[in-house]
C-alpha cells in the first residue's frame, strides 16, 4: 500500500471533533473523533 500524505484543512467542525483531510492526490477524508479517515469525495 502506498503512503499517502494528508494536510489538514481548518474548519469549524474541528471543534467538536470533525477532522477534514486533503492528501496529495487531491482526494479528502474526514475524521470523526478517535476513528478512522475515511474517503469523502
């Protein structure tokens, strides 16, 4: 498998614990307290 590198993105939802993620390739993924990044678009 690949790495792949993700940048976070700031938004408001950080503060209750929603993470958003941009990786290199251009895909996002979102983080949901403790669990797993999961692709979005």
């Amino acid at each position: 498998m690949p790495l792949i590198y993700m940048k976070e993105i700031f938004t408001p939802l950080r503060m209750v614990g929603i993470k958003i993620f941009k990786s290199t390739e251009g895909q996002l993924y979102i983080k949901l307290g403790s669990r797993h990044r999961r692709h979005i678009f």
